[in-house]
C-alpha cells in the first residue's frame, strides 16, 4: 500500500537493486558451492566425517531453532532468552548428573542412561515452567503495547536468566565428566571405507540423533495432528478470530511456550552431554546461531528451522574443519552472522517462506 | 483438565483480582519487603542500617497510595478544615511546603534509626531545594548551569590529597566517584545521546550500537598511533616523539574523521537492512555488532598482507591528545595532555573537561536535530510510518539520516574513549556494551536528553562503582561478614554479596522493570508518554516481502 503511494517513479531503481541484489546473493551462494565442491573433491573421508559431525550440531540447533520458530510463529516475539532458558537447562543437566548421580569419568553404561533420562526429564520440566512462567510476567503485560517493548524486554530477561545463571553456578563453566556421549570420546559403532581415510560413526553423534529424531517428531505431531496443535496454528494465523471460535488464545500462548521451553530443555540436555562444558554465557550465542537457524528456514515454519539449523550446523562444521581456503573457527561467528544478515536483506521470509500472521 | 479443578486453581486468582488496587498494592509491597529481607538473610540485618533502607523502600513502594490517598485520609480524619485551608495556599507554597515535610520526615526516620545525615548531606539537599524554589524561567537556566558548574569544578574538588574536607562521604554510596569513573560517565553520556536518536526520536531499536563504538574507536587507534609504521604521516599531531613512524593526526581532526567513518558505516548497514521491519532490523544490527568485533580480533591475520588491527592485544599507544603549540601560545589552551618523559599534568581532568565538551556539543547537536524538519521527520517515522510516508516523508532516507546520525557520535565517543585510555582492542566490545547503553536509554526515557543523560550517568557509575560500593555497604552494615573470606568467582560467598558479578543481571532487570511499569523512562518526554499511554498505530510497514 505504502510502496503504491510513493514510489511509483522510482521503480525502474527498485527494480535493478532487486536484480543487483538477487545476483549478489545468487553468486555467494555458487561461490559456496564451488568452495563445498573442491574441498569434495581434495579429501572426501574428511568431507563426511566433518557433514556427519554437522549434522549433530545441526540437530541440536534444530532443537533450539523450534522454540524460537514456535514462539515467534504466534507472537511476532523474537524471544532473545530462548538461548538462555536453554542454558538453564544445561545447568539442571549439570547439577543433576554431578551432585544427584556424582559421575566421574567415564561411567558405566547403565548409569549414564539413567542419569541422562533423568536430567533429561527434569531439565525439560524446569525449563517448560520457567519459560511459561517468563511468558506470564515479563511478555503477557505488553501484549498491546508497542511492538519493540517486548523484545527489550526479552534482551532484559536474557541477561537476568544468565545473571541467575551466576549467581547459582558462579562465573566459571562447569564441566561434566567425559562419557560415551561426550563429543569426540564416543565410540566407534561402524566405519566407512579402510582408514585412514575412512568415515566413522561413533555412539556421541549417533546419540545426538537418537533424542533428537523422535522429539522433532513428536513436536510436528503435537502442531500438526492435536487439537491443541491446531489451537496453536489457529491462534498463530489471527488471534481475534481464534478466540472467537472458543479458542482460549493466552492459554494457547503459555502452552506454546511450555512447548518451546521443554525443546530447549532437551537441548540443553544434549549440549551438557555432548559438549560436556556448559557456562553461563553459552546460550547466549548458541541461541543466537539457532535464531539465525530459525530465520534461514523462514520464520515461523517449523521444517524449515529444522533445515536452517542443520544447514547452520554444517556451515560451522565444514568452517570449522575443512582443509582448502577455510577461515576458521575464529572466524565461525561472524560467518554465521554474516548468513544472518544476507538472509535478512536477500530473502528475508527464509528458504521455506515464513508462516506468521503477518507473513503469509 | 475437568471444568472443576480449573475453577478451583482459578478461584485464588479471581479473589486476588477482587480486591481493590490499593490492597493489591499493599500486599505486592509487603510481598516484595518480605523476600527482600529474605533475601538479605533476616538475621543478619540490624535495625540500625537497615531501617532507613527498608522505609524508603516501603515509601517507593507505595508512593502512589501515600500520594493519592493522603488528603482523603485526612479528610476521613475529620481534619477537614486542615485541607481546605491547604487547598487556599498559593501554588507556590503548596510547591515549597511539600518537599520540606517530606525530607524531614524522611531525615527524622533515619536519625530515629540510628543514622545520622552528613551535615554536607543537608548543604546539598538545602542547595537542590533552592533550585527547586526558583520561579520556573530562571530554574530552566539555573539547572543546567548549576549542573554543569558543578562537574566543571569537580576534578580541582576530587584531585586534592585531602578532599574529603570538601566532599562529605555519602550515606550508602560511600566516597564521591573517582575522576577515571566520571570519564566513563560522561563518554558514555555522548554515546547514549547518539543512540537516543536512533532509538529515541526516530524509533528503531539498534542492538549493535558497540560497533559504532568500537569503530570510533579503531580509527583512532588508525589515524593516531604507530601501528601502520610503513608510512610517515603528520597532521598536527602533538606529544608524538621524534622519529616514530606511523600516522599521527591530531586528535580533533581523528574526532571528526572517527565520526564521518562511523557515520558511513551507519549508511552502508543501514542502507540494505532500514527497509526491513522493526524487530528484524534489531536483530541485523545486533548481528552487525557482533561481527565487528571478530573482525577486530582476527584483524591481523586478514589474508589482505597488512595487520588492521593487531588482533587481541590491540593498538597500543594511540597518541595523547592536546591543542597544539599555536592554541598554547594563543589562546591559553594546553598545547599537550600529557607532558614529556610521560609525567601527568591532571591529564584526566583535560580529558574530562574535553569530555564534557564533546557532550554539550552532542547535546546542542542531538536538540537542534529534534527540533528540525530532520527530527520531526523522525518522530513522525516512530509515531507511525504509514501516516508519515503518506504526508511525504521518505522513509529510507530519513531513516538513514537517523541511523548515520547516531553513529556519527558513537564514533566520537569511541574514538575519545580510545584516545583516553590511550589503546584499542577488541574484548573492549561486546553485546553487553550494546545492551547497557540501550538501557541507559530506555531507563533515562527514550527521546528525551536529558533523562538519557541521567540514565548514562547513573548506569556507568552504577558500572564503575557504585555496585561494589552498594555491596560493600551491604557487606559491612548488614550483612556483617568477613570479606577476606568470598570467593572473587561467586555472588553469594561467606555471608557477603558481590553484587558487581551479577550488573548486567541488574540492568536486565531494570530493563524489564521499566518496560512493565514505567515504559517511557524515569524522566519521560511528554510526547513519548502519550504513545505509551493513549497507543499510536504501530503496525510496522510491511516491505519485507518486497
């Protein structure tokens, strides 16, 4: 409506700076894939080895990426202490598996599954409850006011999360023991071809998968399939209208974001075992690059955050570990937030194409 | 869920919701009262120290019932002819008797308690009053004049051996900030005022603000230091040895040139990403805040053959600032802030009087803005952009302007913070720099000056001191604990708090809690209150998809 009323004589620039732009993004990506392709053709073994490591990242982002989707699907809230509600979740994990359990290095298998399951389960109801709960007193007041107001908020919330974090765990990231799910110590389940350059599977990857698979797939059950799924979808596409047809919108809203908690509950559950450090400023940028998973894949849509966040955990594996004209870890964040922002500017409903209110 | 148990989980709620707001209110104070002497472990706090923090507390509290429900309840009293007789006063004197009745109540309670008020306390209270009484043309001068006679004067007052015979300690706050802390004070002031107009007059929220900041600070670190030492420039650099190699401009011209950069890198970011809407625009700023400092510590190893920014450690020594020898010789200014063979001529209070003269210049700069064609543009984009595009305002590029404009003077702001701290490097930057400036913002109140200034202030020296200030207070008067027993890494340790660890979780609360109660800020401007209070139509433009 605005563009009709004002740039009517300048559509001829419009039209070239979208030409220019879609070619600049059309190039970045070829140039990806060229350097994808000859890194392919150098070393193979490693290539697999480092998509498989990638696909790991990627399924824990997945899981973060959700709660960010599901959130802002159904209330346009970019919920910037998502990645800290995940944190706590690393955090209960920890707590858990050091003080109830005392693991030490190296546990025996039983008691690892056991100490996984239960930090899994409590790390998923502690995160639920407090997410919902951040929901009912920091973001529920501002519904109507001014659409900024809760994201500041969210930033505030953010840095209260990590301060709480703190204050229970002091400044220092805390360590779990070295265990079959740990990455890097897991151990070899099969190979591929004849080493050395030969493509392993070990259990930490194969475990990364294993949870996350069936959560991803009950969640997609849960919107798809439920009725409150459907209550979620509907209060997602018009909130007026959904509560006219009976639908209980801030019931809808605080189950949604149960939802989105207890998928940052697994992950951080997974990310204590996986990565076996957890600090108090991990989720900061974890949910970060899971945000920007979410952004990739469109906004709001749910199989398109599972495919941002395994195209963002490749990306950062294949930085972080190929051999020709890599830039480096050091260099991971900047390149994930560079993505970010060319997704933002080129495509900004994402690959998959965005599903919020005001988007579709 | 049967319809019964929701009725019977509902049930406390509906009754809560019953009572009136007053009741409400009482019962949230005590609430919070409770937990906070919970908190602060209730055995150990004294009645002596704690009194007057837990009455102060308790009026905040409920300073609106105590507001509103004063002159009723005298009325209910039976004192009838009392408020009449008070509503016949003269405006005038109802202004001047109310502060009065209030401070020595307040002062009574604390002496009751046990604490006793600095008699300087009294010279400075008595001092704010006398403003305060001033009839309402001449107090518009008289406070900022006051105000800034009063930081001008500040180094000679700090910097003396004994200055505690000038400044009195404060109650709770101990010793006056150190003049290294009002620097910071007064820098971040100018870099808040920078990102009050992006956020305040034009309404876009930027998370990246560090980015302007470290720009700023990086072309000083590249125009007025030996780190490019393959080339020989000078252009009235001043306090550079003889022979040393590199590019050496003078400081006021890096000033202005460290603006103009970061200014351009505004338009360049802003230019691609001002056309997406609000919340994406946020999170493309933060990503561009969180990008730079990256760049800035993997600089040195860039793949161009040259080192930008010498990675980690930094650039290190960015020349001391001065005048030059002609300003010496004419106009009295100091020809160097710094002297040879390195020895201090109070060169913080140069620094800092420089400072405060960079910050009138941002504030006469950031005021004449709003008020032009330019600021109101702004305004109009932040009130509703719709409406504004339809009356002809172009978006992109007033958008821009406010974004170049900001960044203009967080570029100075970093590039005098750099040129003081005489180094550069990169762990300097970070998101949380862009969050405690965005909250000096939102807690000053968006889009007015000088609340955003009060903000800065407070907050940096909340930052520098005024935490572990508070939490030694706490530590030595109610908590009564031995500090030679915590643990530096811990916020709870051996009965004593350490309340510095946990700022930014301080600051996020203050965020948060002035979104939800007072959105507009601690000292609001009118035009901004009335968005929050009556709404304007925010239905952000829908380019996106363009």
């Amino acid at each position: 409506m605005v563009t009709e009323a004002h740039s009517e004589p300048a559509r001829a620039p419009r039209d070239l700076s979208n030409l220019i732009l879609s070619g600049t993004g059309l190039t970045l990506v070829l140039l990806v894939i060229v350097w994808l392709g000859i890194n392919l053709e150098q070393d193979p073994a490693r290539f697999f080895r480092i998509l498989l490591i990638g696909v790991s990242q990627g399924a824990l982002y997945a899981l973060i990426a959700l709660g960010y989707t599901l959130v802002y699907g159904i209330l346009e809230l970019i919920n910037f202490a998502h990645g800290d509600v995940f944190m706590l979740g690393g955090m209960i994990t920890a707590s858990i598996v050091l003080q109830v359990f005392s693991l030490t290095e190296n546990p025996a298998f039983g008691i690892l599954i056991a100490a996984f399951l239960v930090s899994l389960a409590l790390s998923v109801l502690g995160c639920s409850l407090l997410n919902a709960t951040v929901e009912r007193i920091a973001y529920k007041p501002l519904r109507t006011a001014p659409r900024l107001a809760p994201l500041i908020t969210a930033i505030g919330v953010s840095f209260i999360l990590q301060n709480i974090a703190i204050l229970w765990k002091g400044t220092r990231p805390v360590a779990l023991p070295e265990s079959e799910f740990a990455q890097g110590s897991g151990h070899h389940l099969f190979t591929i071809g004849t080493c050395p350059s030969c493509v392993v599977y070990t259990s930490d990857r194969l475990f990364v998968v294993l949870v996350t698979v069936p959560v991803l797939l009950a969640l997609l059950w849960l919107v798809r399939f439920t009725r409150q799924g459907k209550a979620m979808r509907a209060t997602a596409q018009d909130k007026d209208a959904a509560a006219m047809m009976g639908i209980d919108v801030d019931r809808t809203i605080s189950f949604t974001f149960l939802v989105a908690g207890g998928l940052a509950g697994v992950g951080g559950t997974i990310f204590a075992f996986y990565a076996s450090t957890i600090g108090y400023s991990t989720g900061f940028t974890l949910g970060l690059f899971a945000f920007t998973a979410a952004v990739l894949g469109g906004i709001g849509n749910l199989p398109g955050a599972v495919l941002g966040a395994l195209l963002i955990g490749m990306i950062q594996a294949f930085n972080e570990g190929l051999p020709w004209h890599t830039p480096g870890p050091a260099w991971t964040q900047a390149i994930v937030f560079g993505i970010l922002i060319l997704i933002l500017v080129f495509r900004p409903q994402g690959l998959l194409g965005e599903q919020t209110p005001e988007g579709s | 869920m049967g319809a019964a148990a929701v009725r019977f989980l509902k049930a406390p709620a509906a009754a809560w919701k019953d009572q009136s707001r007053t009741v409400r209110r009482v019962v949230w104070a005590a609430a919070i009262l409770v937990a906070l002497l919970a908190l602060a472990g209730a055995d150990k706090l004294r009645w002596a120290g704690a009194g007057v923090l837990i009455v102060i507390a308790m009026v905040l509290l409920l300073w609106r019932i105590v507001w509103d429900g004063f002159w009723p309840a005298v009325d209910r009293a039976g004192l009838t002819e009392v408020h009449t007789r008070w509503s016949r006063q003269s405006p005038m004197a109802q202004r001047a008797i109310t502060p009065v009745v209030i401070a020595v109540l307040v002062l009574a309670i604390a002496w009751a308690a046990g604490v006793h008020p600095d008699p300087a306390l009294l010279v400075l209270l008595a001092l704010t009053y006398g403003i305060y009484l001033l009839p309402r043309g001449v107090r518009r001068f008289a406070l900022p004049l006051g105000v800034l006679s009063a930081a001008a004067v500040y180094p000679i007052l700090i910097q003396q051996t004994d200055y505690q015979r000038f400044l009195f300690k404060l109650p709770i706050f101990d010793v006056f900030p150190s003049m290294d802390t009002m620097i910071a004070m007064v820098i971040f002031s100018i870099m808040a005022v920078g990102l009050n107009m992006v956020v305040g007059y034009a309404g876009l929220l930027d998370l990246g603000f560090v980015a302007f900041f470290a720009l700023g600070a990086y072309v000083a670190g590249w125009l007025a230091s030996p780190l490019f030492a393959q080339v020989d420039a000078r252009v009235g650099a001043t306090g550079v040895g003889q022979g040393l190699t590199g590019i050496h401009f003078s400081i006021w011209l890096v000033l202005i040139l460290a603006g103009v950069v970061t200014a351009f890198s505004g338009v360049i970011i802003g230019f691609p990403t001002l056309r997406l809407r609000g919340d994406y625009l946020a999170i493309v700023t933060l990503g561009f805040g969180e990008i730079l400092p990256v760049i800035a510590r993997n600089g040195d190893q860039n793949g161009l053959g040259f080192n930008l920014t010498n990675g980690p450690p930094g650039i290190n020594p960015i020349d001391p600032p001065g005048f030059g020898n002609w300003a010496d010789q004419h106009l009295g200014l100091p020809a160097n802030f710094v002297l040879e063979q390195g020895q201090y001529v109070n060169f913080r209070s140069l620094i800092y009087w420089s400072a405060i003269g960079l910050l009138l210049i941002t504030l006469f700069c950031s005021i004449r803005l709003r008020d032009s064609r330019l600021g109101r543009a702004w305004i109009a984009i932040r009130e509703d952009e719709i409406a504004a595009a339809a009356m002809g305002v172009p978006l992109m590029r007033t958008k821009t302007y406010a974004y170049a404009s900001g960044a203009f003077f967080g570029g100075i702001g970093g590039a005098w913070f750099a040129t003081y701290i005489a180094s550069v490097f990169p762990d300097q930057f970070f998101f949380n720099i862009s969050v405690f400036i965005l909250s000096m913002v939102i807690l000053g109140g968006m889009g007015n000056v000088w609340g955003v200034v009060a903000g800065a202030m407070l907050l940096t020296y909340l930052d520098r001191e005024g935490l572990s200030n508070i939490s030694g207070w706490l530590n030595s008067h109610a908590l009564h604990c031995d500090a030679s027993q915590t643990n530096p890494s811990s916020v709870i340790s051996g009965g004593c708090v350490n309340a510095p660890l946990v700022s930014f979780g301080i600051y996020g609360l203050i965020i948060v809690l002035v979104m939800l109660f007072r959105p507009y800020g601690l000292f609001p401007e009118q035009r901004r209150k009335a968005e929050f209070e009556t709404g304007v139509h925010d239905t952000p433009l829908q380019d996106v998809t363009v």
